[in-house]
C-alpha cells in the first residue's frame, strides 16, 4: 500500500507539472517499417498496460491507416456504439467557418450533420469555436488522434435522440450556452432547443463511447446524460478544473432513466473539481477502475434510488477537503437512501478517503450495474497518465 501511494503522489504531480498536450510522449515501437513480424510482436506485447481499450488498437504503429479498429475496442455499457465504422472516412480541412444554417463543407459541422455514417478525422492542429451548439446526427465517429484537435470558446457538443456515437481525443473546454438553433444537415430541416453550456450533453441517445478527451471548465456540466440515454461508456479521460462535473438523469421525477446504464473507466478526475463525479438519478452506473485525485464537496453522488456499483478506484482526498467521504446522497431520510444499492468493492481509499455503502451487499443487486471485469488498482499506476488526450504521431504507437 505504501508503494502504491508513493507512486500516484508522484503521478498526481507529473500530470499538475506537464501541459494539457504534452504530457503523453508518443511511445517508440516499430520504427522502421522493415522490421521483421517476431519483434513488432514483442514491441506492441511491452507497451500494453492493462487497459483492455488501449491495448486493441495503442500499440500498433499503422494506427492512422487502422484507424477503424477503434470501433472494436470499447468496454462496458457502450460496448456496441460503432460510430461511422461502416461508413467513409471524412477529412476536416476547415476550423473556421463555422455556419449552423447552411453548413461549409469541409468543417466540423457540415461532417456531423451528413446522414450517412462517417469517421471524421482531420488534417491539421485546430481551435473549432463554434457559433452554435453542434448537433450530431447518428453514426458519427469525431477522431482527433493525430493533431490537437480543441471545441472551445463557444457552444460544444449535444447528442439528441441519435445512436451509435464515438467522441476520441479531442480537447473541450471553455463551453457557453447557445439559443436554440435550426440546422439543415441535408434537406431537412430540425428544431433543437438551446444548449446549456455542456462539454457534451446526451439527450435521448444510445450507444454512446467518449473516449481519450479533455474536458475542462465549461459553463455547466462536462458530461451531461438525461432523457433516458442509455449504453453509454465515458473513459479514458481526463477531467480537470471544473464545479459540476457529470450529471447522470434529467430529475428525480423523470422515470425514463429507469433505464439508464453507464460506465465509467479508467478515467482521471483531476485537480480543480468540485463535485459530481457522477451524480447519479434512477438508472445503473458501473463506476471501475478510475483515479479520483482530490474533491471539494464529494465524488460520487445521486438521489432516486440509483444502483452505483463503485470498484478497483482509487479515491485520494486532499488535505483541504470540506469532506474526505467519497459520496452523497440527496434524501433528507436515513430510511429511504440507507435502502440504495452503493457498494465499494477493491477500492482504494488514501489520505483519509472513506465510502458509505447502503441497500443489500449481494452481488446479484448489482447484476444490472455490472459492465466489465474491474481490474486490481495496482493496474491504475500504468493506465491514470494516459488519461486523455494522446500524443499520436503518425507512424509511432500513440
């Protein structure tokens, strides 16, 4: 135990002393296209680490011409979104004219709002600031990899009432509201109504994978899931300087998200954050194998009666913390929320961390909030600095 504190103390200040982009150097394996298939085989087995995402598609070197292989990676309740996998590819050559009513080929939103499936890659570094709030039809992968791809300084991401979603390495941050917004993604038009200042806000969506972002300091929420979304999977990311981090259900009176299922891996909550990491309405929520590195209120929360199965995190409390209790429940009543079904199995609880538990200890309460294998938190000390955006160059494992 004490090895194991030393070294996320020690990574805690790596990743506070390295840039949002620079602190993942690309990993050297198979530099020379000749080698032979006994050695690349070798190079991609030493840089695996456990994570079973990263370790489908990270270590191959042809990343960039493989990039579709991501589809087949995902984990958890979101395992199924393909994105635009059977669809082309699509290249974003232009960052900056942004046009909701009419949108200019070769942006952002003219790609995201193309009926057919597409994987939206681009072409250079880019700071999109849009002018509205981009709506993404159905069958949409926005892949990053390769460039420092930023949604910033403007209304960010919303997912209404489509599927089959995958959002990778991309950096949000700095979202603000936007009115409400008519669109024309071909000839139809849509009426949305306005957006709240969300990173990403999925609204009556399904199959949903967020992966390998940043997200940071946006108006309201950094992930927001309400309306009965459902299979989502938010991993891999890193979530930094932000109040209300992630809302799970739209109220405690909206019985939909009954059906809510979301997991939550392998992700790392990092410095400045306050409170809902999730917090969690109605619904199921498998909560693995993250890295909590500090809280000001609490980490895990909810209210209506959610599932939270919490396993293999690790939950570090600051020194200053107005609480070191990992949750919070909102009901006034010890004989309703001590009914709830919150269990912490294999976590790590460091610097005075501690988890209330409720409701029955058997594992098939928890059936409906089970999504993967959770990994021992030993694991965490070669998955957490991963968290985020990767550094990918072409022709290197990323």
């Amino acid at each position: 135990m004490t090895r194991f504190y030393f070294y996320l103390v020690s990574l805690v200040i790596f990743l506070h002393a390295a840039p949002t982009f620079s602190r993942h150097p690309p990993q050297q394996i198979s530099e020379a296209a000749g080698r032979d298939s006994t050695r690349r085989q070798l190079d991609m087995k030493e840089c695996r680490t456990g994570n079973p995402i990263d370790d489908c598609w990270r270590c191959d070197p042809e990343w960039d011409t493989n990039r579709k292989r991501l589809a087949d990676c995902a984990v958890g309740f979101g395992k199924n979104a393909i994105g635009g996998r059977d669809g082309e590819v699509y290249v974003v050559t232009d960052s900056d004219n942004d046009d909701p009513l009419q949108p200019t080929p070769g942006t952002l939103r003219h790609a995201a709002t193309q009926e057919e499936p597409l994987w939206i890659i681009f072409d250079h570094d880019m700071v999109i600031s849009l002018r509205e709030q981009l709506l993404i039809n159905s069958d949409k992968t926005i892949d990053g990899r390769g460039y420092d791809i930023q949604i910033a300084h403007g209304p960010c991401i919303t997912l209404r009432n489509v599927s089959n979603i995958i959002i990778h390495n991309i950096y949000i941050h700095d979202c603000i509201p936007s009115g409400s917004t008519v669109w024309d993604p071909l000839p139809q038009f849509a009426i949305s109504g306005g957006s709240d200042g969300d990173g990403i806000s999925i609204f009556a969506s399904r199959d949903v994978w967020i992966d390998h972002c940043t997200l940071a300091n946006c108006y309201d929420g950094l992930i927001d899931a309400t309306y009965g979304s459902t299979s989502i999977t938010i991993s891999n990311n890193y979530m930094l300087h932000h109040n209300e981090v992630m809302l799970m259900g739209h109220s405690d009176e909206f019985l939909d998200d009954k059906n809510m299922q979301v997991t939550i891996a392998f992700n790392y909550f990092g410095e400045g954050l306050v409170q809902r990491m999730p917090r969690c309405r109605h619904g199921y929520f498998h909560i693995v194998n993250n890295v909590y590195n500090g809280w000001k209120m609490y980490a895990i929360g909810g209210s209506a009666n959610p599932t939270i199965n919490s396993q293999g995190n690790a939950f570090i409390a600051s020194d200053n913390n107005a609480s070191k209790e990992v949750t919070k429940r909102e009901s006034s009543l010890d004989t309703e929320w001590k009914n709830w079904n919150w269990r912490s199995e294999g976590d790590t609880m460091l610097n005075g961390a501690f988890f209330t538990p409720s409701g029955e200890e058997a594992p098939e309460s928890y059936i409906k909030a089970s999504s993967m294998v959770a990994k021992p938190t030993s694991l965490l000390t070669k998955t957490a600095k991963y968290a985020g955006t990767l550094s990918c160059q072409i022709g290197h494992g990323c």
